[in-house]
C-alpha cells in the first residue's frame, strides 16, 4: 500500500530489500539504495524458558542462526562459532 502510495505523488517510503523487486515493477518507483554504512535493525526471538510453546521459537532461533551466519551483534568474527548456538537477534540489511 505504502509504495502505491508513493506511485500516486504522496512522498517517500522505506521497504525491505525483499519487496524492492515486486514493488518497483508494479509501481513504477525509482529506488534508491541507502549508501555504506547502510541502516540495519535489530530484531530479537524472545519467549518464556517455561513456555510449553518454547520448542517453536527455538526451532525459528536455529533456523534463523543457520540462515544468516555471522550476524548475531556483539560476537567477534573468532567468538561467533563458539557462541552461535546462544544468541537470538540478529541484524538484518
């Protein structure tokens, strides 16, 4: 919606990197990609330890770590092999 928005003249928007494709060619919008240092989020799994629920959200954690290598903040590039299986946010560029 935000990016028909912008087709029609009524200001800018952001969008993930993922929508750009689709959203650009049914608009018809120019992009104009973010120069280095680019802005990245964070975003963060969280649940309760005691949760019956608590497999679901672990299973996302390890599929989101295997997806995404090396991303988690705060670890060295030595300490995230060590580390990788602790950590539940990740940035996202």
């Amino acid at each position: 919606m935000l990016a028909q928005m912008v087709a029609a003249g009524a200001g800018v928007t952001l969008l993930p990197r993922i929508a750009v494709a689709t959203e650009s060619a049914r608009a018809r919008l120019r992009v104009q990609a973010f120069a280095e240092p680019a802005p990245h989020k964070t975003i963060a799994l969280i649940w309760r330890k005691r949760s019956a629920l608590a497999a679901a959200p672990r299973q996302v954690a390890a599929t989101i770590r295997d997806a995404y290598p090396g991303r988690e903040p705060g670890a060295s590039a030595r300490n995230q092999a060590q580390n990788s299986s602790t950590a539940r946010s990740y940035s996202a560029r």
